[in-house]
C-alpha cells in the first residue's frame, strides 16, 4: 500500500521535468518552483509584445523571484493605466495561489485578440504577476517532507524556542515517504479511541469513557535533545507580518522578524511597487478557507466607508463569481494581524486590495443527493467535526484515489517506541486534488478580472461653454468615472498619501481668471480655489463624477490635461 | 560598595582625559561638516592600526555615507566574542555637537591604552549627514530632514517652496506681519519676544508669525515645500507614525535608518546603545504614563472568543491563564507562547517603560549628576527633549532589549531668577495645581481653592468641598482639573503676568551674557514682496542646542567619559564556582554558579520581555551520561551582582574530564575544566 502510494503521489507533485511545457499552459498537475519560473518565461517568450519579464530580487537562498507583467504597449505606457497586482504563494504552502496566478497570465495572453472582455482588459490595464512570492518555501515545500501546514516562513534564521539554537528541530520524515504525518501510540489511558465506523479515524473520549490512542504530534524526533519534538524549524518569519504599515515586533506577533522589510522578497516587491505607483487592484491568494478578505487587519485600523462602499461591491460579486466564498473582514472575522502585505498596500500604496483564501474542504464531499442542505461551514480553529472527517475519508478512498490520506503503519519510534504513523499528507486539506485545480484557477482569476474591470475608466467632456463678458468664458469640464473604483482610494486622500489628480488649463492666448470644484451644475455654485485656479486637485469617485467650473479670459484654443497617478491621463481641447 | 568603585573609576577617567595632548591641537574648537567628520575618521582610523576600521553603512539620499569606525581587539573576527558597545550621533542631524562627541569617544579610545581591551566599539558619528549640512549652509536653517525629494504640500512640484534668507543675514529666523486675523502680539515686558493673544481676557492677535521667506510657488502658503526629506531620527518601528510628510513612507523607508536596523539586529554582541542627539536618558529616564499599555495580567477577551474558549466576556485572565486555556484547543504538541495570544488577540506592544528598568535608569542618573558635579558641569540647564515617536532610542529599548543610554551635550541654562519667582507665590494658579499631587491638593485650604474655583468661572457646583471629595475618590487629579481648567480658558497667570516661553527667555539671558555670541537677531523692518512691511528677527536657528565653539571642549570632556563608566557597569557573566558532588554508583552531582558580576542586568527587563536578546548558555562537554539537565542549558537572565545556582546529575563509569562552557550573546563568557570521578 505504501508503495503504491508513493508511486500516486507522482502526478500530484509537479509535472514531469521531461516532459516540455507548452502553450496553453496545463492546470492538472501543480508546478515546482523551477516550473513556475520557466512557465513565466515560456509565456514571455510565446508573447513577447504584450508581456515583460523582471527579475525583483533574490531570495534568502538564492532563488530569483520573478514578475509578469502583461499589457499593451500599443494602447499606452504602463504607468499611465490602471494597475492590477496580483500575487500568490507567500506561505510556503499555500501553493495553488501561484497556479492562479500562472492561469490568469496564460488567460489573458492566450485570449487576447480572440475573446473581447479579455482583449479590453489587457488593451485598458496593466497586469502585475508574481505568481511565487516566497520561492524558498515553494521550493521546500516540492523537495522536502512537508505537513500541510508547514514550511510556510521564509528562511531566514530565528530561534523560535529560545534556546541559542537555530533551526535545530525540524519535523523529520521517519518513514521517508516525502509527508510529514501524525504520530499515535496505543496508550488505555490516551484521549482518543478509535472510530467505530472507520478505524482510520479516531475520536475524542467522553467523560468516564476508555482510551486507547494518544496522539504526539507530527512526526519527528528531539533533534536537540531539549525534550521537545519539532519546536524550532525554519524561520520563523512570517512574510505576511514583515511589511512596513502597522508592524508589530516579535514580542506581539510571532514571525514578525526582526525589523519591517527584513525578508528580501517583501523589500523586493515594496521597491517594485514604489516604482509603479498605477497600482490600484491587489490581490494576494494563499490558502485555505474559501474567503474573501479585506482590511483592516486589525481593530485599531480604520477604512473609510466610502472604501468600505467599494469593497462591498466588489467583495460581494466576488463571493457570486466563486461559490460557497465568503467575503469577510480580516480583524474581525479571522484575527489581528500586523504588518500584513494588504494593510501596506491600503496604507501606502493606496490601492483596494483582497486576499483570496483558497479552496474549501467543504467541495470534498461524498453524499447522495438527498441528503439535503449539510452544513458546510468549517470552523476555523476547533477542527472539524467527526462525521465530515468520515465523509472526507470516503473522498479520498473513491474520488482521490486515496491521495489524501495516509493510512496508519507501526514505526519504531526511538523515543516512544512502538508507535504507528498515518494521517492527511501534505497534498491534502488546503489544497485540492489536482482534477479540482482548473476549477479553481479559473474562478479565481475571474475574480480578479472583475476588480479589473472595475478599476477607474476616466471621462474627460465638456459639460458647457457660455461667453459672460468680453472676452469672458464660462467653461464647465466633468470628469466621470462608469466603474465603481475612484480615480484614489479614500484612504489616499484622507491620509494625504501622494497628491491628487490633476487638472491643468492651458492656452497661449488664455489666461484662467477663476476656476474650482462645480458643486452645482443646476444652482452653479462653486467653490473656487484662491490660488492658482489653473491647476485644480480632485479625486474623481467610483459610479460618479466631479465637475470643475472655469472663468476663462482670451481666445482661442484651451487644453484640459487630466492627470491621475492611478487612473491615467486624459486630454481635452476647447477652442474659445 | 557599588558607589566607591564608581567613583574610584571616575576619578581614574579624569587623570585619563586631563593627560596627554593638549585639547585645542585635537580640533574639539568648532563645528564639522560631514565631510569634516569623514576626514577625521580617516585619521582615526590611521591612526587605530590593526584596531580600528572604517564601514560605510548606507548611502544616503544625498549622497553622503553613514561611516561606522570599529575600535577593538577582533575587528577582523567574524564572530566577535568581546561585548560591543554602539555609539550613534545626531539621529535627527540637527544637533552639531553630536558627532563630535562620538568623535571624541574615537578619540579617547585609541589615545587611552586599555580603554577598548573588554569591549568592541562601533562608532556612528552622523547617522543623519544629509540633514547635519543644515548648521554649515547659506542661509543657516534647522531642518531634521534627510536630502529625499518629498512633495510635501501635495502639489504639482516637488521641494519647490523653502525658506528664503530675505535679509542676507545667512540665517532662517522669523518673519512677524501686522495682520487683522493675527493670533500673536508683543509682549509688554521684553518687545523682542511674542505670545499668543488671550482672547478670553478681551485681547486681540496683532501679528502672524511666519518663517523666513517668499511664496516660492504663489499658493498662499510660506515655506511649506523645502527640500527633503525624512527625519531619520523617527523613521524607527516603535510608535511609528505613518503618513507624516516628515516621518518617511514606513520604519526604515530612510536607508540610514535601515542600515542601523539591520546592524543592530545582526550583531548580537552589541550589549549597550548610546546616542548623542537631543534626548538625555543619562538624566532623565525614557518617559512612561502612556495610555494604551497592556496590563498582561488583566486581558479582557472579547464576547465571541469568550465563547469560543468557553470563557467569561466580563471577567478578566491573566496571561498565563489564557495559555492553559487555548492549550486544550490546539493539537497536540503544538505549542502556545505569549506571542501568540498576544497577537491574536490584538494586544498591541509595550509603551511604557518597565518599572525595573527605570530602577537602574534613576539610579545611574544620580550617579551622573555627582560624576557631573565633580565635573563641575553641574549648572542647571533646560530639560532635554524628550524620546520621539519613532525614534532609535524607543526602538532599542522596546525591541532590542540591551540598555539604552542618551546624552545631549548642551541645553541653554536655566536662568537664575526662574527659581525665585517659582516660591513665595501664594495665589492658586492653574499651573501650580496642575503640578500638586493629591495630598498636596486635599490639604488646601477651602477657603483659599474657592477664592481660584470663583476666579476661573467654575460652575457653582464645584466648590472646594465638592472638588476635594472627587479627588479624594480618584474621580479627578489635580491635574485634570488643572486640564479641564486650562480647556475653560486658563484661570489666572502667575501673578497676572505674562508667561514668557522658558526657552526663549533663557535664550535672551545667554545672548545677553555672551555679547560675542548671536543667538537672537533684533527685529528689522522688511520690505517683503508679498507681504509687505513686515519685520524680521528672532531665535537663530541650533541657538538652543549649540553653544558658542569654544565651549565644545569643555563640554565633551566633562560629559563624554561617562560612557566608560555605563561600559563597566554593563553585564558580565562568569563562573563563580563548581562542586562536584559523588552519589555513589558512578552517579555525581555537579553544581555550578554563574554570576553577574556587572552592576546592570542581562538582559534589561525589557529585553526578557522582548526575548530579542539570544540566551547565554552553559554546555557541559565531556565523556559522560546526563541523567539530569542536558548537555545544552540556555539561561535566559541574570540579574546584575546576582548568582545563580545550575545542576546536572551526572553518570560516569570511568573518571572523565568534564569542561563547562559558559557563552553569551554580549555579556562574556567562561570556562572551566572539572574532573569527575577518579580516586573517589
């Protein structure tokens, strides 16, 4: 059985190096780090007008994190249009986030000039893709023994049990079949028994009730000798608590690091952001829970309801596009985190940004239909409960072949002695059977195409001209926006982030007497800026518009130039 | 005990900085530019031999390199096993002397033969070069701000609107405009000084103050966009505040305040940090009484993990409580630190310093002022600012957990009749009961608190008795009320006198005894393009940290040893003793005492709570079987001129040579070699 085993898990652990990749890319198998990689470069390479590849920075082993970005340099500079980021796999892990991340590239590239809303997308944005942001982990993640949940931090020294030892414990393979699993030992006093309807499993003991398993964690020895098991693997540093809004040291929040920014990928990856300030959309995937997640990450933190607003829209045709996700609110749906990546993206990127929490267990199922409504919701910390384990079970013996679970072998263990090791292997739980990947990339990415398209589409017109005097015009210009993302975050504007979009009035025989934000366009009335009226500041909402008044002395042409950092630039000519 | 050998170490220090060169010939008799400052440490670094090195650390936004010169005994080890001491001047490169005292540390390092035999010196005379250039241009202006363009109206250009020397005196000062909407007016009684108009006494604002200069870029404001930057000197991770055009885009967004991070972080061997900047925990100790402080030991849980634990919302747990509750939750073998409940929870970090810690702090600041007064430095001068947010010295307290010292060099002195006005006073003044403490306050008579409630229009309800119940019961301090008071519009000055800004006035009375030196310019009319006849004077800018040039000397050497002395106090671990002890069957029990011979502790308060500093450990190496303890203890703490007892149970068939090892991060380390077994 073990044997066939190891021989399954083949096709779930990466492609074939031999084999070649292709165009279109295929999503029934996962890719190693160095598939990812030359994934990337095959799509740039098969598409080299709409795409760039760079190279951000090098990880803490070496490893080379690198970036997608895809548009058309046809309709437009880079910077000059809405930018989406997305990434994915900065656990370790979680490492289906970096196949959506691939699948949206090869969506977009494969479909453009082929599908319309695609071609519009790619003609409109500018897409930023970097598909594995923790390439160590990812990389460990394929090579080594893994639980599910493990190798999730970057691999920068920590001593986790403070001991003046580093990384000196490490879960260890004991019977070497690439998984780190579960250790039980058969003990009458232990607080577990056996399941009676599948032995497999087992079940907590009731009050007064015989034991006969005890349960001594994931599998592995005392490499130190300190008479714990496993205590201190690599890191920790968590590289969603390293960036540089509201970082909490080690203290508050384990696998903070040291200081903001200390992994290189999070340093990397702010340089590269700072250097594209079109950013507005991001979206982070890790997994698992089938979640939505938006700001704040903590209590303290605060978005404006205008935001919220946003996020609502586009949250919420998010939990339609992927059935069975919740759109939730970080903090006070899940927990507090300090210096995550999307509360610095909010912060000081000013863009709107989701974290995508992929994959429910809930989809594991083995029912008949009658069963009706089962409640599908897992709970996020107690475990799950006994009757969906079971269910889970019978899905991995008939629908995944047995992929998921490894059944129970007695071990001879040096510190517990005879003991049996089995359980979920690291393929499993927060990452579903490779048949389920397309579905899941593909909703996913659809997900981010919708903020996409949602990002700001800016209209420059002229709402009306009246001569008033000699020489004296009276010209209105509305800017208006059909999406529901504004042309800046709330956020950047209450916090002063960067400066606000521009309006410049020029001509050569044109001198701007007057000119200011039009409250009115039926009363007229207007709040003038005293100062310089020919540059205006303005933030142009979602679903909305902002209108500007000028007085205007002279003739001839006038050019009304709009210049936003996020939302591109626009050009208007009146002639007087 | 302590005491005498202080001062004995003292005294020692004084024959050191008196002998030797003569003080003028060493350049200690004006300001240094950065350039200046690298040149000397080339020359130090020349003249240290195989013991001193040169690093640049950063490069700054300006071009300019961070330098860190080594001083020590393994600059070329990898792993340097000597405690290191760092020393980091002008943070917020606004303070001249602060290079220079680190300089003269350098100095007197590779002058005084011994002086670095125990410990590794890192010197960072100017963490913040760009902004330091601010004293040595034309016009002089004080701006902490490193050479980073920053857009900092939000307009349509960037750094277009700095300040302008109208008068080509070479210096920034102040600019007062009669203005109808001025809240400012002369004061009566010294008309080179301003004040806030009182309008709650019927006065009205005649002046607005500006700073020097034109509305570069014609948008109404003055001054609003000059060049840079960010103050590194609160660009750091404790209490950062973000979105401050001033403050940098995150905690070492600034490079100079990321390669100190990450310096510090990567040499664990640093076992104290001294600043030299505007700040003074060598006299007055790191400020607590911040809202927001965790009580670790009272945590509320909210309602929906109250029910999740099955805990009760209304009760509160301590913190070793809450471990042992979310431990039955959690698998197995997983493991629950204070980390953990902390951060799930949303507990925040520490923003107050720890009541040990301050200990050692207010100990060591009375043994500064007796070093100071042999000095003969003991004149009383204004207080030094206090720790920013955001600053080095916050963020190597809070988070590096090795003592932290600061020095400012030099404030103004408080003026002589100050003291005097301060006693006799017999009318209740809102500012003297804002400074009473309870007993102070409930022992007023009633009488005279009723005679001050009726004068600042306290409602009738609030009479004396009333007043005094509630600060009886903790309802109000006199503080408070001083607040609520000061809110209501302010009660009676002293004496019905004009309040004269402290600063300012000890400004005037140094200017008026040191008739060289300029330290305020006079009002002169102005003809300003925009504004009019306006008149330009006032304070000069570093006038209230920077004295004259010839005091530069004197200062440093009666402020600068004292780092010495925090050196010797700092931790130093040993092996006191051993004992072996035989149990029959082969079966010893070995006894060890590690002591801390040093007067500070290893690691502060803060630093066991911020578990930032890596353990000491005792390994016992040697041919035998640990039936108790192992063969790798960490010790995590040690009080200082503390021992602690350590004990194994040993087996040993044959006898065997037992070496104990005692290593630590930045506090020494020791060895011992113990025979077991043998002739018993």
């Amino acid at each position: 059985m073990g044997l066939i085993l190891l021989v399954m898990a083949g096709p779930l652990q990466g492609q074939d190096e031999t084999q070649p990749l292709t165009v279109p890319l295929r999503f029934d198998h996962y890719y190693t780090y160095e598939q990812v990689v030359e994934a990337m470069k095959l799509l740039h390479r098969t598409y080299p007008s709409l795409t760039q590849l760079n190279l951000l920075g090098k990880s803490e082993e070496d490893r080379e994190i690198w970036e997608l970005t895809i548009h058309n340099p046809e309709t437009g500079d880079i910077l000059d249009k809405p930018g989406v980021y997305v990434d994915g796999n900065i656990h370790g892990n979680e490492i289906q986030a970096g196949e959506v991340c691939l699948y949206l590239a090869d969506l977009l590239l494969t479909h453009y000039g082929r599908n319309e809303r695609i071609t519009r997308l790619v003609d409109r944005n500018v897409f930023y893709i970097v598909p594995v942001v923790n390439v160590d982990g990812r990389y460990h993640f394929f090579a080594d023994a893994n639980t599910m949940h493990s190798n999730r931090g970057l691999r920068r020294p920590k001593d986790d049990d403070h001991d003046g030892r580093i990384n000196e414990d490490f879960p260890d393979d004991l019977d070497g079949d690439g998984n780190i699993c579960m250790m039980r030992k058969r003990d009458p006093n232990g607080k577990y028994r056996t399941d009676p309807s599948d032995p497999r499993l087992m079940v907590r003991v009731g009050p007064g009730e015989k034991g006969e398993w005890t349960l001594l964690g994931y599998e592995g020895i005392d490499n130190d000798g300190d008479g714990r098991i496993n205590e201190d693997a690599e890191g920790y540093v968590d590289p969603n608590r390293n960036w540089g809004y509201n970082w909490a040291p080690p203290y508050v929040q384990r696998g903070s690091g040291d200081y903001p920014f200390s992994g290189n990928a999070m340093r990397a990856i702010a340089s590269f952001m700072m250097d594209h300030p079109n950013i507005i959309v991001v979206w982070a995937f890790h997994n698992y829970g089938g979640m939505i997640l938006r700001g704040p990450s903590t209590k303290q933190e605060h978005i404006p309801q205008a935001d919220i607003r946003v996020y609502d829209y586009l949250g919420k045709n998010g939990e339609k596009i992927i059935p069975g996700y919740r759109y939730l609110i970080s903090w006070k749906d899940l927990y507090s985190t300090y210096g995550d990546f999307t509360d610095f993206t909010d912060n000081i990127v000013g863009s709107y940004s989701f974290v995508g929490e992929l994959y429910r267990i809930a989809q594991e199922t083995y029912r008949s239909p009658s069963s009706g409504g089962k409640k599908e919701e897992e709970t996020l910390f107690g475990g799950e409960d006994v009757e969906r384990t079971r269910e889970r079970l019978k899905f991995n013996d008939y629908v995944a072949m047995g992929m998921l679970f490894k059944p129970w072998k007695p071990y001879h263990h040096p510190v517990y002695g005879d003991i049996e090791i089995g359980g979920w292997m690291k393929m499993s739980t927060r990452i579903p059977h490779p048949f389920m990947l397309e579905d899941l990339v593909h909703r996913a990415a659809s997900a981010v195409l919708f903020t996409a398209d949602q990002t700001p589409e800016v209209k420059m017109t002229l709402l009306g001209k009246k001569k008033i005097g000699k020489d004296l015009w009276q010209v209105r210009v509305r800017l208006s926006n059909e999406k529901a993302i504004p042309s800046m975050s709330y956020i950047s504007v209450n916090e002063k982030l960067y400066p606000k979009d521009m309006v410049t009035v020029k001509g050569p025989r044109v001198t701007v007497v007057a000119g200011g934000r039009l409250l009115d366009e039926y009363t007229g009335r207007t709040l003038y800026k005293e100062k310089k009226p020919e540059i205006q500041f303005l933030q142009v909402p979602g679903f909305g518009h902002t209108d500007l008044q000028f007085l205007l002395k002279g003739k001839g042409e006038v050019t009304f130039l709009y210049r936003s950092r996020k939302a591109g630039s626009r050009r208007m000519k009146v002639v007087l | 005990m302590e005491r005498l050998s202080l001062l004995r170490r003292f005294s020692l220090l004084l024959v050191l900085a008196l002998g030797g060169v003569a003080w003028g010939q060493r350049g200690y008799d004006r300001y240094l530019t950065p350039a200046e400052v690298e040149a000397r440490l080339e020359r130090l670094v020349a003249q240290g031999g195989d013991h001193a090195r040169l690093v640049s650390l950063a490069l700054t936004p300006g071009g300019r390199k961070v330098w860190l010169l080594e001083i020590g005994k393994e600059i070329s080890a990898a792993r340097k096993h000597l405690p290191a001491i760092l020393v980091v001047g002008d943070p917020e490169g606004d303070v001249p002397l602060a290079p220079l005292g680190a300089l003269y540390v350098a100095q007197q390092l590779l002058e005084t033969p011994g002086l670095f035999a125990r410990h590794t010196w890192y010197i960072i005379p100017s963490l913040n070069p760009d902004a330091e250039m601010h004293f040595f241009n034309k016009p002089r202006c004080r701006d902490p701000r490193n050479a980073r363009p920053v857009n900092d109206d939000l307009d349509e250009a960037t750094d277009e609107d700095g300040y302008d020397d109208l008068n080509g005196d070479g210096l920034i000062t102040m600019m007062r405009v009669p203005d109808p909407q001025g809240s400012w007016v002369v004061m009566k009684k010294d008309a080179r000084l301003m004040r806030k108009a009182n309008p709650v006494k019927g006065e009205k604002g005649e002046y607005k103050l500006y700073t020097e200069g034109l509305d570069n870029d014609g948008d109404g404001q003055y001054n609003e966009d000059g060049p840079g930057g960010t103050n590194v000197g609160i660009n750091f991770p404790h209490l950062f505040r973000p979105h401050r055009p001033d403050g940098g885009l995150w905690p070492g967004s600034a490079p100079e305040a990321f390669a100190l991070m990450k310096f510090v972080t990567g040499h664990p061997e640093i076992a104290m940090v001294m600043f030299y900047g505007s700040t003074d925990f060598c006299r007055v100790p790191p400020k607590g009484g911040r809202k927001g402080a965790v009580d670790l030991n009272r945590i509320k849980l909210p309602k929906d993990v109250a029910k999740q634990f099955g805990a009760d919302p209304d009760k509160t747990y301590t913190m070793k409580e809450l471990i042992e509750m979310v431990k039955a939750f959690v698998p197995a073998g997983m493991e629950i630190t204070e980390s953990d409940i902390a951060s799930f929870l949303g507990l925040g970090a520490m923003v107050n310093p720890l009541p040990d810690d301050l200990k050692y702090y207010r100990e060591l600041a009375e043994k500064y002022k007796e070093y100071l007064k042999e000095q003969g430095m003991d004149q009383e001068r204004l207080d030094p600012a206090p720790a920013k947010d955001g600053s080095p010295e916050l963020w190597v307290y809070y988070q590096i957990g090795v003592p932290v010292f600061s020095m400012n060099f030099w404030t103004l002195p408080k003026p002589q009749e100050e003291k005097k006005e301060e006693e006799g006073k017999d009318t209740l003044t809102t500012q003297r009961i804002g400074k009473m403490s309870k007993e102070d306050f409930l022992a007023l008579e009633d009488e005279k608190l009723n005679a001050y409630l009726k004068a600042v229009k306290a409602p009738p309800q609030f009479d004396a008795k009333k007043v005094k119940a509630m600060v009886q019961g903790g309802q109000l301090t006199p503080k408070k009320i001083a607040e609520m008071i000061g809110k209501m519009g302010g009660g009676p000055d002293e004496k019905g006198e004009e309040k004269v800004d402290p600063k300012m006035k000890a400004l005037l009375a140094f200017a008026d005894a040191h008739p060289g030196w300029q330290g305020y310019i006079p009002w002169q009319p102005y003809e300003h393009p925009d504004l009019g006849k306006v008149e330009i004077g006032g304070m000069v800018p570093y006038a209230d940290n920077t004295p004259p040039a010839t005091m530069i000397d004197s200062l440093l050497r009666g402020q600068v040893p004292w780092v010495f002395t925090l050196a010797d106090s700092l931790a130093q671990l040993h092996i006191e003793k051993t004992k072996v002890e035989p149990r029959g069957g082969g079966v010893y029990q070995l006894t060890v005492w590690l002591s801390n011979d040093g007067y500070l502790p290893f690691p502060t308060a803060m630093g066991k709570k911020n578990q930032h500093v890596p353990p000491a450990v005792v390994q016992v190496i040697g041919n035998v079987a640990f039936l108790e303890g192992r063969d790798w203890t960490p010790v995590n703490s040690l009080a200082g001129k503390s021992v602690k007892k350590l004990s194994w149970l040993l087996h040993a068939d044959k006898p065997a040579s037992v070496e104990i090892l005692l290593t630590s991060p930045n506090a020494g380390g020791d060895k011992r070699t113990i025979k077991i077994g043998g002739a018993s």
